[in-house]
C-alpha cells in the first residue's frame, strides 16, 4: 500500500517571503502521479499542481512549484511571494498509474503572517 | 467549471439514527469518491464508484453503505450512527484514470 507523509503540522511565514512544504511518499511503482491540494478556510479543496512520475521536469503553476525527487520519493511544494491568500491546510496526495482513487497525507496547517 | 455539491454544510444526527449524506455532479464524470477528514489523519477513503450500481470499498468502509443510482449522485449512508462517526465528509468526482478530483465544500457532521 502507498503512503503519504508530511511531517510538518503546522508552519508559518511572512507575507512576501517563500515558504517549502514537505512530502515523502512509499511506493514500489514507477509511474504514478502526485498532486498537491489546497484547502482554504472556507473548505473546499481545490487543485494546486500535479506532477506526473515519468516527467523530470519540475511542474510549476504561477508563485507555486515542486522539487520532486524520485528517487528519494520526494515531493516539496515551494510558495513564492506568499500572499494572505495562501493561508490555508495543504495536502499532499498519491496516485498509481491508470488508478482512479487518491492517498492523501495528513496536511500541513500554513499561515501566510501580515 | 466543475461543481461538486453536498447537500448540508453542518448535520447534526443522534445515535442509532441512519443518515444520509448527498452529493451531486454536473460534470458527468464517471468516478465519485467520499471521504471523511479528522485532523492528523488527513483525508481517507470510505468508498468510491467508477459507474453508476458500482462501488468500491475504500480503506475504512465499515459503518458505511453508498448508493449510486444515477450518474450524477453519490450518497453516503451511516446505516446507524455513532459518535466515532463525528466528522468531516467530503464528497469529490473526476474523470477515469489518472484525472485529479474535484471536491464538494464538505459536511461536517456531528453525532450527539
């Protein structure tokens, strides 16, 4: 079974600095996606970033960005320029290749400080 | 967009009581999850469907039943429940295979 750690509960930064969050995960397969989700306050989760296993390229969306290390089975999200905006839980998320359900890790609380 | 609707936002049920937790779609995907949230443990699987009649048991299915009867809707039913029930649901959907999930706004139920 696949799983999803992300050892850090809770973190904090200022507003305009950049901040990395932490993602190992445990898998004998080798392809298979990764995703990161962003649950603000108000609860819906929505789609930060995807990253597919075959691709060595980083993925990057606007101020967010991963380092994914496959061979350490490593998948850090990096937030520039934080915003008040990015407040919110992050979870980092697995999946097999031609699968259907997710493993989620268990989050990291981060708040964007004025 | 795609828009992933829970029918409560805040439930609050007795023990032994069954409840019902409705979730609908309107992007007609095939895949529809649901998803309890307790802080520290993130977010894990009761059961998921990849079709409308078909359902897949997820990693804590026990205490659970889901009913997929049309395309769009995926009920989650606590055939009679128990404070250890008292959670966050979310509902989400997505296409086959190696698509990411859209998620509902979750319900966060509270069993008394």
């Amino acid at each position: 079974a696949q799983t999803v750690t992300q050892s850090q509960p809770e973190m904090s930064v200022q507003e305009a600095e950049t901040v990395t969050l932490s993602c190992t995960y445990d898998t004998s397969e080798s392809n298979y996606y990764l995703f990161w989700y962003k649950q603000p306050p108000s609860r819906q989760m929505i789609l930060v970033i995807r990253q597919e296993a075959y691709k060595q390229q980083n993925a990057t969306e606007n101020r967010f960005s991963v380092n994914f290390q496959k061979a350490a089975k490593s998948f850090s999200l990096k937030i520039s320029d934080s915003q008040l905006g990015d407040t919110a839980m992050y979870f980092c998320a697995f999946m097999k290749h031609n699968n259907n359900d997710m493993r989620f890790g268990a989050g990291t609380r981060l708040t964007v400080k004025p | 967009d795609v828009k992933v609707t829970q029918s409560s936002r805040y439930l609050v049920k007795r023990t032994g009581e069954k409840v019902f937790l409705e979730c609908v779609q309107d992007m007609d995907h095939e895949n529809m999850f649901w998803y309890r949230q307790d802080p520290g443990l993130g977010l894990r699987l009761i059961y998921f469907s990849y079709d409308v009649k078909m359902k897949e048991k997820g990693d804590i299915p026990e205490g659970y039943s889901v009913s997929r009867e049309k395309k769009e809707r995926f009920s989650l039913i606590l055939e009679s429940a128990s404070t250890n029930q008292t959670s966050m649901y979310l509902c989400a959907s997505s296409l086959p295979k190696n698509q990411p999930q859209h998620f509902g706004d979750g319900t966060r139920l509270s069993i008394l």
